[in-house]
C-alpha cells in the first residue's frame, strides 16, 4: 500500500468501533505514523454512559466514526446506527468540541432500505452539527471493503468465501451481483489522507469492479496454487489484498507447511519457493539466544524457512495478547508465511549457528519499507533488527 509523504504533526485520533475490520486496519496503519496518537472506543464505551464517552472523545483532534451495525433486522439496525451518532453529536456537544469528524458511510445510501437509510440520517446528524460548532465533517462513502480478519457472513463476502476455502468447502454463489473492492488498508490510506488535507464534505471512494462469480474464480485459482506452494501471481495491488485476506484464515491452522524432500546419494534437495512474480530471497545467520523481528507489516508477504538449526517463531496479532509460536528445525523443509498486521520475530532456541532463508513478494525499498516496529512479546524489551 501506498505511505503518506507527509505527516500531520502531533494529532490524537479517536477510532470508535475500533475492534471492528476497518477498525483494527486504521489503528494498525496509524501506529506507524510518527506524531499520531490514537485513542480506540469500543462497544462498552458507547454502553457505559456519557462519562466514559466524554472520556473518549476529549483531546481528540479527529474522530473517526466506524461503529455501528452491518447487518440484522432492519427496525434494530437502524435504531442502533442513529443512536451511536446521536451518543457521539451529545458528547462533542457537552465538550464544546470542534474536532474533525469522518464517518464510514457507505455506497448503501443510494438504495433503498434501513442500513443505507441509516447512512444518510447520521450524516446528516453530523453534518448540522459541524455547521453548528464550527467542527469539520468528511462523509467517507465506501464501496464493498473487505480485509485480512474480516467477520464471514457478515464484513463481506470476500471474507465468506476466504473462510470457506480455508475450510476446504465449496462457496456457493447465491446471486452474481457486481461488486466494488476496495482494501481496508487501502481504506485506512484515505482516511489518514483526509485527516492531512482536511477533506471535508461526501468524500467518494470507488473501488475495483468484479462480479461475484469473477471474485470467487480468482479467489479459487489462488487457493489452488498456494495448496501446491506456488505463490500466485501478485503484482496487481488487488490480488495482493486478496491473497493476504485468503492467507488470513489459514492461520495458524496450516502451519508450518511441509515441503518434499528430495534425497539421492548426492545429498538432498527441496524446492523453497515457487511463484509467478519474482521478489527477492536473502539468506541469513542468527547466533545462539539471539532475536530477530519485531515488526509488522501492512501487505507485505513474507516466507520464513529455517534452513539448518533450531528456532523458535512468535506471532502476535495487533492488539491481541495471545502468541502463537512454532518450533521449526533444519532437519525438516518447512516454511511459515508471516500473515499481514502480525508482529513476529524469529529466535536462535539451539546451540549452533542458525541458517534460515527469507523470502518477500516485493524487493526492498528502504522509502517504503512497509515494516513497523512493534515487540511480539509487550511486557519486555527484545533485540529487533533482521
């Protein structure tokens, strides 16, 4: 994904429904921003009264306003939407606020119905009063986003159908309707970009055009390829999103993935990565009790594989507490491909010299590194670099 050239200074940023998939995106692509702070709300700050709401909405520069319901029964969805702005309008009142705000609307409020009616009455909520106070307003209408941990059955149908395929099930079309994608991070990009440029007013976002049928094919190719460790082709941004969604529900279930070993008198062989696009390999040595990592990234793909000695490999989801670790060896080919907006580092647990290959999609480019540091383990310090 694209960075931002230029930086907002120091600048607070409140995300409500910050658990949520666009939710989770922004707050991991704000991290890496230098000079942004932000403050996450939840289903409970909006629940626990105006004390806790006004708590959350003071010092805010900007308030992105994500929470609220997708999908359910029409009368509840729509009560629900309404209210969460009505709470939000209240607190930035009671405050005498004049933040920026930017709500996620959506292409719904050109149709007909309770979500898409929603939209536009909370728009219009906010936009009387920033005309009001004297506060800003961006009506971000997005099209059809999807995104690594992304809720099946309910974000979108590229989480679905990703879900299903990492199942081993068969995704079934119900109607082959034209779609709009776009990416969360993608999303996150042009929120962070609005927040610099103070776009304010409906703020348009298009998106990549695909039938449903289309988006299940490339989604079934790709699956396909990587159950036979061949990465697929990802040089169109879009396939990119895609894959790293799909990757998404396989983890951590499907790793380690074993590789064959070919043996002969000579000595032995495996084949440690296949793929339509290229990218870049480097070879790295990792002393005894040494640890390297302590990153994300936001699109990168990234293949570890311990070629001789004994390591350990921790993961940790932003914003989550649980790691999930892998014990891996020399003695048998197997490789971890890091999913996106996972810290991860890789430790020498053995007593000999380690030897592991790295793989990325991409060649390195120091201007847009796309890795952001972020310790694996949060109550103590570790050694980064890689």
């Amino acid at each position: 994904m694209p960075e931002s050239s230029s930086s907002p200074g120091n600048i607070v940023v409140g995300i409500t429904g910050a658990e949520g998939l666009i939710g989770w995106h922004l707050r991991a692509f704000l991290k890496g921003r230098e000079g942004t702070t932000v403050k996450a709300a939840n289903r409970s700050t909006f629940a626990d009264g105006p004390d806790a709401l006004d708590d959350f909405v003071d010092s805010c520069d900007v308030v992105v306003h994500l929470a609220g319901m997708n999908r359910g029964d029409g009368v509840e969805l729509e009560t629900v939407n309404i209210r969460l702005a009505d709470d939000l309008v209240e607190s930035l009142e009671r405050l005498e606020s004049r933040a920026h705000i930017i709500f996620s609307s959506s292409t719904h409020i050109y149709k007909e119905g309770a979500y898409g009616r929603s939209k536009r009455i909370c728009a219009e909520r906010f936009r009387q009063w920033a005309k009001k106070s004297g506060g800003e307003f961006s009506n971000m209408i997005l099209p059809h986003v999807f995104g690594e941990s992304g809720r099946p059955f309910y974000n979108s149908v590229v989480s679905t159908f990703c879900h299903q395929l990492a199942q081993g099930e068969a995704p079934k079309i119900i109607e082959d309707s034209a779609l709009e994608l776009i990416h969360a991070q993608r999303v996150a990009d042009i929120i962070y970009e609005a927040i610099l440029t103070k776009n304010t007013g409906d703020v348009a976002v298009g998106g990549a055009p695909m039938m449903v049928s289309e988006l299940l094919e490339k989604l079934r190719s790709m699956a396909a390829s990587y159950g036979a460790h061949i990465v697929p082709d990802l040089r169109d941004p879009l396939d990119l999103a895609l894959f790293n969604t799909y990757r998404s529900y396989l983890f951590p279930q499907a790793y380690p993935r074993n590789l064959q070993l070919h043996e002969d008198d000579r000595g032995h062989l495996f084949e440690a990565v296949k793929n339509f696009n290229g990218g870049q390999s480097f070879v790295s040595t990792t002393k005894p009790g040494i640890t390297r990592g302590n990153h994300y990234h936001l699109s990168k793909l990234e293949r570890f594989l311990v070629v001789r000695g004994q390591a350990e490999i921790c993961l940790r989801r932003m914003f989550n507490d649980e790691i999930v670790k892998f014990e891996v060896n020399g003695e048998r080919p197997q490789y971890i491909d890091i999913p996106t907006l996972h810290t991860h580092t890789i430790a020498n647990v053995g007593d000999t010299e380690l030897l592991t290959l790295f793989w990325a999609h991409e060649i390195y480019d120091p201007n847009a590194a796309d890795t952001i540091f972020e310790p694996v383990i949060l109550a103590e310090s570790v050694s980064s670099g890689s």
